[in-house]
C-alpha cells in the first residue's frame, strides 16, 4: 500500500504528502527533500519540521522518514515523540 501521495502542479511533480499518526493531519515534502521514490517504503532526507498552531500554544513535529517508518525526534511536542512507527497508509489505498 501506498504511505505518501504524490501532488502535481500544471501537470508536473510539485510534492510528496504523509499522514502523522502525532499531529492528525498532513506534512509534506517538497523538492528540497532527497526522496528515494519508493511509496511502500518512503525516505525523505533531510529530517522534517511543522510548526502546527494550536488555539493555545504551539505544538512541532520533528521526524525523519526512513524505509516506512517515522522516526520521531525527541525535541517534538507531542506524546510520540522519541517513538519510531511505521507509516500509515495513505488514505483510499488499502
């Protein structure tokens, strides 16, 4: 099964999108990420960092994708952080 879901602009490749089982919601990596074209078993490089508004405070998520997996860095705000899990099927594709 799919894990990312490739996004396209005037037809062309824009960028890479994953569902974060920590933040409920989409990241996305754009062409400043090395990807090694695998949808099963995605790697991005370098790490990635969101910023997700909270009403009140702000939350990050720091992580790297590694062969399928999320590889939480222990300076994110949230409960996975330090936590490795595999990624999530993209949604629609199981």
């Amino acid at each position: 099964m799919a894990k990312v879901h490739e996004y396209k602009h005037a037809g062309e490749p824009s960028h890479w999108a994953f569902h974060c089982p920590a933040c409920g919601c989409t990241h996305v990596f754009d062409g400043r990420w090395a990807f090694n074209g695998d949808v099963e078993r995605p790697t991005f490089k370098p790490s990635l960092r969101v910023h997700a508004h909270e009403p009140i405070g702000r939350k990050e998520c720091h992580s790297n994708v590694v062969d399928g997996k999320i590889h939480f860095a222990a300076d994110s705000g949230h409960t996975m952080r330090g936590r490795t899990v595999d990624l999530p099927d993209w949604p629609g594709t199981a």
